[in-house]
C-alpha cells in the first residue's frame, strides 16, 4: 500500500496488516528496489525499517531533533483540533434561533392565486421567449379574469414582478393578493394594480453575469409589450412599477442602463432584500464587472448634468430598498444598503424590523410573503397610484413622503419635513374655547401620567422654553372624532386666540354661564401620531399587524417643531387609556468608550431619575456589524405601570430600528460598518455608534437607571459567516500554497518530496505560525489606510485589466473597504489569525478525509482486481505507447475546440480535477511517496480550486435542463483552462516530480509567484475570488514551462 504521508504511513501498515499476505518475491523485492520504496499493500510487505524513517523524517539519529518533530505535529494537530472546534461551534450557532429583536414573527398567509401566460409575448417580440415567459396573475374572486372579459380584463395600473436567483414566478402571489383585497375590499388606493410577474425558469442569476444581463434585456422588451397591451385603452399608462425579490431588484437596476430601455417606462422600483451595495457572490467576473458599471452609472445619474443620459433616466426614479435584516441566511444585510448611490430624496434602504405594524426580521425566501410586510408594502403601492397622469404614479416628492410614512418609524430626523403640525391653513385650524377652570397646567418638570378617565379636565403644558414634547398612549384619536364621542385621547397645540388666524371650525367646552372663557387656536396633532409597540406585550409579534394587543400610539415633537406654539393641550374621554407625557429638554447620554474598552470590559451608563419620557444613550464605540452586544437592564421595570419601559435601537442611512420589549437583558446587533460595503464616514466625527432610545415614565423619587453594555464574543461568531463564507476558500487556498512551497524547499533539498501533514506542521510550528499571525494582525490596519488601498488597487489585476472596476468608493462623503477581511475596526486584528486557525483546522480535516478515501479506494482496486501476468503487462505497455501520443493530441483538440466555442472552461476544470484524482488513486497502488505526495497536494489544491467553478457550471447545467442550447457569450476563453489541462495530462501518462535547480531563475520565479498567488489570496481573493482560478492556471504554466525545458 502505498504510504501518501510519512507521519501515518507506519499506522497505515499497522492498521491493513491483517489483510496482507505477501510472498517471499515481494518481499525480495521491496528490499532490494533503490530511489522509491513500494510499499503496495497486496504485492509487497511492509518494511519497517522504512516505516520508522518515514515516521521520523526526514531522516536524523539525534533525539533532540526527533522530540522538535514530535512536538511540532502535536502542535499542529492542537492547532487544527481548534479551527476544527471553532468551525464547527460558529455553524452550531448559526442555525440556532435568534432571540428578542431578531426572533421570526411572521404570520401566513392565504391567497387564491391563479396565473395566465402571456403567449403572445414571443420570439417575434423577443429572442428570449425560449427560455423566459411572462404570466400575468390573477386573485380569484377579485380581479377580472381574461376568459371572463378578453377586452377589459386588463383595468388596472401595470406592474412587473422580478423573481431572484433560483426564484420563480408565482412569488409575486402574496402582495399581488394583498394589494387586490386592499383595493376591491377596503378601496384605500385610486386604481388597482395588474402585476405581471417574469419566469425565468429558476436561473441562477446570482452566479452568472450574462444571465443577468439577458433577463434585463428580456424584461425592457416586456415592458415594451406590457404597455403596447394598454394602449388601446383612455389615458395608458407610459410607465410600469418594478418590484424585484434578491437579485431581480438588481435586474431591475440594470434595466435602466441598456440600450432597449424605454425612455420614462420605470418610475418606481421596490425591491426586497436586493444586493445592491455588493454582489453576494465573487466566483464570476461578469457579475463584478456588471456591479462597477451600473453602480457608476446610478452614481452619475445623480451627480452628471441634467442633459446626461443618467440623469434624464433617473431623475424621476423612486428606488426603495427593504430587508429582512439578520433574519436573512442567504446575503448579509449590509449588502442592500444604497445610500452610497441615491440620495433620499430618491430612494433609502429600511429594515424590516422598524416598519410599524412588521416589527420583525425577515427571512430571505419570506419577505415576499410576510403577512405583516405584505400589508405594508401593499398599501404603500396603492397610495403611489394616479390614474390621472401618464405615469399612472404621483409625483417623485409625494411618493418619497408616502414611502417614509409607512415604512420608517416616524422618529427619524429624515421624518421632520413631513410633519403635518408645520402646515397651518386654515381648514386645519380648530377655534377652541374653554373654561379657565377646566385647564391645568403642568410645571416644565413635571411628567403627566393618567391611567383612569378624566373627562372634564384639560391638561396643558407650557411649549414657551425651548424643549420637546413627548407622549404616550394607548389610543390617541382626531380631533373630530373625539369631539363625537368623547372617547380615548386627543392633542391639540395651541396658540391665543387671535383674529389674523382664520379658523374653520369652532368648539366650544366651557359652560354658557361661565365668565373665565379661554379662546384659542389649535392644530390636531393626530396626524403626527405614530405607533409604537405595546411594551406590556410578550413579545413583538403579540403587538405587530394581526396581533392580540394593540399598539400604543406616540408623538414626538422637537422645540424647532414647537417653535410656533405655546401650549400643547391634553384631552382624556370617558374610556380607561393611560397617558403618559412630559415637556423637558432633550437628554443625550454619550458613552465615548472605545470598541477595545468594549471588548475588554463593561461599560455602565447611569440615567437620572429625573429623566424625560424619552431618554437616547449613544455608545460611540459600538459600530461594528460583526460584533454582537449584550445589554443589562437594572432599576425600575415599571410592572405595575400601564407603559412599561420600552428600548428603541436605530441607526440611519440606512435605516434601522429594533424596538426590544422588557429590556432586563437582551443581545444586540447593529448594522453598522460592515465589510466590503460602503458606509458614510467623517474624518472630523467618526459617528457611527449604537443608539439605544430609551421610552419611560419617571419619578424624582426612583433610583436611577443603570445599563451596563459588552461585546458577547461567542454570540459575534455567528455574524462572521455570511460576511466571510467566500474567505474560508481564499485562507484554504492560500495555506495549501504555503504548504507547496515548503514541500518544494525539502524536495529541493533531500530529494524527497515530504507529505503534507509534515509541511503543515512546518507552517504551523510557534516561530512560523506567530510570524504568520503577525502578519494576519498587520494587515488589518494597512488594509483601511486610504493611500495603502489606493496603492493596492493600482497593482489588482483584476483592476489592470478593467479599469472600470470598483474597489473603492465612488461617493466622497462614503468609505469602503475591499481588501483583505474589509475592517475599519483596528481593535477587530485578532479576525485575521482567527481565520488561519479555522484554515488550518478545515485544509487538515479536508486532506485526512482525502488521505482516507484514497486508501480505501486503492485497496478496493487492489484487493478486487485481477494481477495481470508479465506477458500481459509487456502487451498492454506497448500497445499504450503506440496508441497514448495519438489519443492523447485528438483528446487535447477536442476539449480545446469545444471549450472554444460551447463549453464552458469551468467544465473543463472540473475533469481535470478528477483526472487528477484518477492519478492520485492509481500511485497509491505503486506505493511511491513523493509521487504520491507531490499529487496530493496538487490535487488539494485543485479542490479548492473547484467551488470557485462550480457555480457557471451549475448555470450551464440548468440552461441545458430547460433546452437553452444558446453558447455561453463568456467563459470560452480556452487559454483559462490550457496549462491546467497540459500539465493534468502529462500527470496522467508521466510520474514526475517537478524539478527546480537551486538558485536557478526559474526557481526564483517560481518562489516569487507562490509569494503573490499567496499574498493575492489574503488581500484580494475575497472579493475577486474568480480571479484565484486564473492564478492557480498561471502557476501550472510555470510548472509545465519548467517541466518541459528540463526534459528538453
């Protein structure tokens, strides 16, 4: 048997002893052959003198040395039994649920689908009606259907879902159907909506950028058709609303960008948990490629004259981005930020967790049916809605204004523009008289809290210092409807009366005999109300949309909001709602601790007892998006209170806030500055902390509060895999090159190829292994030096070779960082090392499970095959020489033309991979270990290799599948795949070594190409990993190069 690795060959032996019965020939033979020892396990007999060099090699008498070697495995093995452990435990809490803020609370939903397919929409229209098809969708019961009306089934405003990767059609169902049962049942909107929805046939859009750019060009050419459907009909439409699920919302994007697109035919673009800040997978260049250019063209449509191409297309453009936030398993949710590229006053990114009434996180495949979300969204679209105009869609500032209502929380500074209280005409303005009597004003430092009806009585606060007003309520009503039934709660601001102030209602609630009359004019405040979850609620799904407990209801003005009014009147009916209010000046606490002090230690944040209705605690340091924290709560809890104590967790641009009930102890997570994703960066106020809004009643007489904040290590795990699943193959790759280069330098020195635990453990010993986790710690800081990123990007082939790539941001006033593991985060060096651990751990697990599989398989080989006789032998050799060169040039041309022109290089690799492991197979059965070592590696490394190719191949497996016989327009670049597929075949037909005289130039080349590939892996291979596939073919042209001039 052969024996692949000199650290376990003598256990191998051991382990297959029972099963060897050798011969006195053999054994003869083992003794006597010179270089190789064979070591087959059926035809000769274990050596054990060879057996113990091998368990001690190389070669040495001294035991001092001999102890090193010992030490230097065990200490290998720690190290990989570690990463192995730390592997393993991330992926055990990746799978677990999440609890608070980010547990799931989605509710199902019922619909009555049904779908017609637009068969008339067809290669006449289309290249693409082979493979892609267009259905319309239809709610039974609801909408017209087209055997019903053939002429007017079509009588609504158009829209066109974009499924993403894999996705299908019939996902438009959910909001389709929410949005007919909103209009035809509740009529809340002025026209319905006809939603088209696009088959792709489940493609892979993800994973290949052609096919992204064909389902573009597809769907401009269907909304060309859509609209050529409407326009025998009064007043068509001229434009389609665009909702895309994951990459169909960047499907959507790119529409815009090509030559097929119709001028105006897009107005408003929804999409959901849509990629647009980076492409979630790196493995095809085209999609990186596909990424630069629309981004630049997104970006220039807001920053390039109004005469441009850009500007024209996306002027008017309504962009909204939804995700489901750290529910999401498939992307992160960094990646669908956009502020980098629209301003809000086009478009913003919101989490799902902060849309009122939602409170949840969202899964990826569940954020399009969501019952919660659903609802929102499809409200939202009604309300964009206007028949009256060509575009079928109100203006671009109404549409803004209607999507910042529904779908953030209402507190946010983007929010103050569109508060009603600032609009004082007169048909808003109510004439109010009262009894002096019947008001009570309250001191600037009192707080307001009312649990039991006070029907008769006013309370007021005294707006006239400069402070805010906050409230809380159970059920906050209009005006109007108060002034009916004098039930639940009313807020009016108020100034004196006076005549310049036109009113166009008068109430009157002082008594007829009463001489202390009051007049003043006031302004509702309803329309400023926002909800707020119900804080004596179990958990967020009790109170959200189809919960058991209804919501509270909030207003929050600032004193620049209150600047034109001098009170704020509180009205309380009959029904039993608490309230709970307070006019006191804002109160920031600001926690300046550093990330580092965070991870080292607590930090504690006291809160007076004296403190306003709405408190913000802002922890400066608390801005990583791969950090979790944890959060006690200690003081008053407020049990016996109708409001208890509420937390509010929010961020801007993008959007994001998590509201946490019962906030005794709960584990956060912020999406802040993430890796590989631009974030807004000030070098003056480096402001991106975590904001923890807390809502609560008070007494001078309480204790104060205390919050005490820390990084929760083991929780943060789980945030590293989404963000970092394509490193484990850049580390993986680049510590199997290290490995080679050590087994290179032994070879070249003993002439022994080593095996590869023993250059792992080379790798790994304390001086080798510190050096390289100093470098790994390095490399952090240098990473995020904006001259070190600009000199890196100078030097990226990948960026040599397009100089419209990205690797840094577009947008002056946003940073982003591409390289190595993307940390802004100095204090986060220990990342780095942390990943050679797990490298270490998964490239040694890989190898053993390689190293076994090998050995099974050449001993099923060898114990069921047939022992061929001499003559047999001699036949079979020379009818192989005779026959191989010829096989071997016909086989070459072939996989070379059809690469060329059909298949796709990756296929092509994907033999080689198993040719090479043919080779691998059938030298175990020969039993020399360096050839067997030198082919295992290689054959490592080409694994690892492997899942950077598998995902075109899967593309092309599947347009096979559904007959879409068209030639890929990329990846047929033969040359791609040429030195891999030379040296693989001459590893087939010739057992040898590569052989590099010492300090020769090829050498040095060699060595120095090892350095880069190793290097390129760290720094770049993340996010061009595509790229370490053309690196690895470069060193097999070396090699085979090196190869040939030394037979010749």
């Amino acid at each position: 048997m052969a024996y692949f690795d000199p650290i376990s060959g003598l256990c191998t032996s051991l382990v297959l002893s029972p099963f060897l019965h050798p011969s006195r020939t053999a054994r003869k033979k083992a003794s006597s052959s010179s270089g190789f020892h064979h070591l087959s396990f059926l035809h000769h007999a274990p050596n054990t003198a060879v057996a113990a060099s091998i368990l001690n090699w190389p070669p040495t008498k001294e035991p001092i040395k001999m102890a090193r070697q010992r030490y230097a495995r065990i200490y290998s093995h720690g190290i990989a039994v570690v990463g192995i452990i730390v592997f393993i435990s991330t992926a055990h809490l990746f799978t677990q649920t999440l609890e608070g803020a980010d547990s799931p609370g989605c509710r199902q939903v019922f619909m009555g689908p049904s779908y017609a397919r637009i068969r008339a929409f067809d290669e006449s229209h289309t290249k693409f009606a082979s493979k892609y098809s267009l259905y319309l969708y239809r709610e039974q019961g609801k909408d017209p259907l087209p055997a019903d009306n053939a002429a007017e089934f079509l009588d609504g405003i158009p829209a066109l879902f974009i499924p993403g990767n894999a996705g299908s059609y019939r996902q438009v169902r959910s909001i389709a159907a929410e949005t007919s049962n909103l209009y035809f049942d509740d009529n809340v909107g002025a026209k319905n909506y006809d939603f088209f929805s696009a088959e792709f046939n489940e493609d892979f859009s993800a994973f290949h950028g052609r096919t992204l750019l064909d389902q573009a060009e597809f769907l401009n050419e269907a909304i060309k058709y859509i609209l050529f459907l409407y326009s025998s009909k009064p007043n068509p439409p001229k434009s389609v609303l665009l909702l895309g699920h994951s990459m169909g919302g960047i499907v959507a994007r790119v529409m815009l960008t090509l030559p097929n697109y119709i001028e105006d035919s897009v107005q408003t673009i929804v999409t959901l948990a849509s990629p647009h800040a980076a492409a979630p997978l790196t493995t095809d260049g085209d999609i990186l490629r596909l990424y630069s250019a629309i981004d630049r063209f997104w970006y220039e449509g807001y920053h390039l004259p109004k005469d441009s191409i850009q500007n024209r297309r996306l002027s008017n453009v309504t962009l909204i981005s939804i995700t489901g936030g750290l529910l999401d398993n498939t992307l992160p949710a960094d990646y669908t930020t956009l502020g980098f590229l629209v301003p809000e006053s086009h478009g913003f990114t919101v989490y799902t967790t902060g849309i009122n009434h939602v409170w949840t996180p969202v899964d990826h495949l569940a954020i399009v049916w969501c019952s919660q979300l659903r609802t929102q969204i499809s409200r939202m679209l009604l309300e964009f809605a206007d028949d009256k105009v060509p575009t079928k869609q109100k203006p671009l500032q109404d549409r803004m204004k209607i999507a910042r209502r529904r779908l953030l929380t209402g507190f946010e500074d983007v929010c103050n523009q569109d508060k009603n209280i600032q609009n004082t005409s007169s048909d808003r303005a109510i004439q109010l008289v009262v009894d002096d009597s019947q008001v009570k004003f309250l001191q600037s430092h009192e707080q307001l809290r009312i649990s039991e009806p006070t029907p008769k009585l006013i309370h007021a606060f005294d707006l006239s210092d400069q402070t805010s007003f906050s409230l809380v309520s159970s059920n906050i009503q209009s005006w109007n409807k108060f002034a009916e039934n004098r039930r639940h709660v009313s807020v009016l601001l108020c100034n004196k009366y006076s005549k310049e102030v036109p009113t166009s209602k008068v109430f009157v609630l002082s008594d007829q005999e009463s001489s202390d009359k009051l007049t003043y004019v006031c302004f509702d405040a309803k329309d400023d109300t926002h909800v707020i979850p119900n804080s004596k609620a179990d958990t967020l799904r009790e109170t959200s949309s189809g919960g058991r407990k209804q919501p509270f209801d909030a207003i929050r003005y600032n004193s620049k909001d209150l600047a034109s009014y001098e009170y704020a009147f509180i009205f309380t009916g009959e029904s039993e709602d608490f309230v709970a209010a307070d006019v006191k000046p804002d109160l920031e606490l600001v926690a300046s601790e550093s990330l580092s002090s965070l991870i080292l230690g607590d930090t504690n944040i006291e809160i007076p007892s004296d403190r306003p209705l709405v408190s913000n605690i802002k922890v400066r340091g608390a801005w990583s998006s791969i950090l979790a924290y944890r959060l006690s709560f200690d003081g008053y809890r407020g049990e016996n209170e109708p409001f208890a104590p509420l937390l509010r967790q929010w961020k801007s641009n993008p959007y994001e806030t998590k509201w946490h009930l019962q906030p005794t102890n709960v584990l956060l997570t912020v999406h802040g500055v993430a890796p590989f994703t631009p974030f807004k960066y000030d070098m003056k106020n480096h402001d991106q902390g975590l904001n923890l809004e807390l809502w609560s009643v008070s007494e001078p007489s309480q204790q104060r509060l205390r919050l005490t904040l820390k990084v929760d290590i083991i929780s943060s795990l789980r945030l590293l895999v989404l963000r970092y699943r394509l490193a484990i193959i850049a580390f993986c790759v680049a510590i199997t090159l290290a490995v080679f280069a050590i087994q290179m330098n032994t070879f070249l020195q003993s002439k022994t190829f080593p095996g590869f635990s023993y250059a792992l453990s080379e790798l790994t010993s304390p001086k080798i292994f510190g050096l390289c986790c100093l470098v790994l710690s390095i490399l952090t800081p240098l990473a995020r030096l904006p001259t070190v990123q600009k000199i890196l990007d100078m030097v990226d082939p990948v960026v040599l070779q397009d100089r419209n790539e990205i690797n840094m941001s577009l947008h002056t006033d946003f940073k982003l960082n591409s390289y190595y593991l993307g940390l802004e985060e100095n204090t986060l060096w220990f990342v780095g090392p942390l990943f050679y651990i797990i490298g270490v751990g998964i490239v040694s697990l890989t190898y053993w499970i390689m190293y076994g599989a090998t050995i099974l398989l050449s001993f099923i080989i060898l114990r069921f095959s047939k022992k061929p006789n001499k003559k047999e032998i001699n036949d079979k050799e020379t009818i192989e020489v005779n026959s191989y060169d010829r096989n071997r040039i016909l086989l070459f041309l072939a996989a070379c033309f059809c690469t060329s022109i059909y298949l796709p290089y990756q296929l092509a690799y994907v033999v080689c991979c198993i040719i090479q492991a043919v080779v691998v197979v059938k030298l175990s059965c020969t039993g020399n270990r360096s050839l067997i070592n030198y082919h295992m590696t290689v054959l490592l490394l080409m694994i690892w290799v492997l899942p950077i190719n598998i995902p075109v191949i899967i593309v092309f497996v599947h347009n096979l599948s559904v007959d879409w016989t068209t030639p890929f327009s990329s990846h047929h670049n033969f040359l791609a795949i040429l030195p891999i597929m030379l040296v693989v075949g001459r590893h087939a037909n010739r057992n040898y070594l590569p052989k590099f005289e010492k300090g020769s130039a090829g050498l040095k080349v060699f060595y120095g190409y090892i350095g880069y590939f190793t290097l390129y892996c760290l720094v770049y291979g993340i996010r061009h990993t595509f790229w370490i596939h053309h690196l690895l073919n470069l060193m097999f042209c070396i090699l085979f190069i090196q190869e040939v001039e030394t037979n010749n």
